[in-house]
C-alpha cells in the first residue's frame, strides 16, 4: 500500500519551497507596509471567514506573534458550531460591511484578508470597505484557484484584484490534496500549514525591520516563560480600549 503519508509531506514541502521562492518578494512587501503602519500608529486588521478564520486567531494573541494585532471576528463564531455559521458568513452580502462599521479603524492601519478562494462576499467586500477607509490591503490568497472561478460577491471581483500586496498561498482548487483508492473525495488540506507559514514568516520579517529601525517590536510571550505572564498584562493594559477582543 502506498505510504500517503510520506506523500502529504512531499506536496506540503514542494508547496513551501515554491512560496519562498516565489513569494518571498511579496512577504517583503506585506512586511513593510506593516512596519509603516506601525510606526504611523495603526494596527494590523486580520479577516478571514470559513476556515481561514483560524489564520485570523493564529495571528492575535499568540506567543512570539505580534501585539498590534486586531482579529475581525464575530465572537459568536467560536465554539463547536462556529465552522458552519462561518462558512456561511463568508457568502453573505453584507456581513463584511456591518462587521466593520462597529469598529474604530485606527488611521494608517493596515487590513490583512485571508481567503484560499479569494472569490466570496466576505474577503471581497472586506477588501472593498477597507479601501475606502483608506486602509492598504494584504491578501493570502491562490490566485490560480481563484481565477477558475466566478466571482460570488455584489462587485464581481476577485481578493487579489483589489489588493495593493498578494502574496499567492499555491493552494489548489479545493484545498485537499490527497488520493486514496476507495475514497471519492480527496482528504488532507494544506491551506492550514501554508498560510501559517506565510503569516509568521510575515511576523519575522515586521520584527527584523522593527530591531534594524531601532524600535524594540511588541510580541507576545508564552506565558510558560517567567515572566511570560508580566509582559502580556502589560500589552494588554496598553491597548485594551484599541483592539475589542483584549
């Protein structure tokens, strides 16, 4: 029997190997935008609904992750019924523009949009909206994915037609990606492991730049490590009236 794990690894190291070589240039530019944002003031907006959600949460809150960062999320989401209900927003006209509308956008902030398709209401309108507060965009999308299919949003457009960076995720139609004899669907989705890798490696790059600028950068730490626990509250305390989810 074929080894389908050893094979899952191969496809997930190809696809790594061609972001970094093929998107590095776009890493560079999502990752001065931020560090310009952040010297103006702003913060880093991150939406993504369905399953692209979680990038959203991977990005705020986390140990060696960046502190000024702001989640879109609806609260409501989260839980045991949350994917479904989430995957039914990302198609929903309008979601995105009420979503928002009941924040305080800092000026000079910077939106991040995640969506493997790049073609629905959610990550479309956000982008939209998002523009039009003046806000620069940053998009983790597949292009090629996203260019077989027909827009399904009020606009008729596509994520990476409306963003200033797109950094292309390489992920393929569908997202899953193994075969297994039997099985009439494919299992094994990579978009979870790829798009990890381009957000922290976007993190990496906004504190290399932050330290060569001579500003100390502003990261979570585990709150496992002494110390840890003081830090954070700290942060926390700093931008608890800014970013909601604090």
């Amino acid at each position: 029997m074929t080894n389908h794990v050893l094979k899952y690894h191969d496809i997930i190291k190809d696809l790594l190997q061609r972001v970094i070589t093929e998107e590095i240039i776009n890493i560079e530019r999502a990752s001065d935008l931020i560090v310009e944002s952040f010297l103006r003031g702003g913060l880093l907006y991150v939406f993504g609904t369905g399953h692209s959600m979680l990038m959203s949460l991977e990005l705020f809150h986390r140990a060696g992750g960046l502190v000024r960062v702001y989640p879109l999320i609806d609260l409501s989401l989260l839980g045991v019924n949350g994917a479904l209900k989430a995957s039914y927003l990302e198609r929903l006209t309008g979601y995105a523009r009420a979503l928002l509308a009941s924040i305080n956008i800092i000026p000079g902030s910077v939106m991040l949009i995640i969506s493997n398709s790049g073609k629905n209401a959610g990550p479309v309108e956000m982008a939209y909206e998002a523009l039009r507060r003046g806000m620069k965009i940053i998009a983790v999308t597949s292009i090629e994915y996203s260019k077989k299919l027909p827009p399904d949003n009020s606009l008729g457009k596509k994520l990476y037609e409306l963003a200033d960076v797109v950094i292309d995720n390489k992920v393929p139609e569908g997202d899953a990606v193994v075969e297994i004899e039997g099985l009439d669907t494919k299992i094994a989705p990579v978009s979870t492991i790829v798009n990890a890798f381009i957000l922290n490696s976007i993190v990496i790059r906004v504190v290399e730049k932050s330290i060569e600028r001579g500003i100390e950068p502003e990261v979570w730490m585990s709150s496992n490590i002494p110390g840890g626990i003081e830090r954070n509250e700290k942060y926390r305390e700093k931008y608890i009236n800014i970013i909601k989810p604090l």
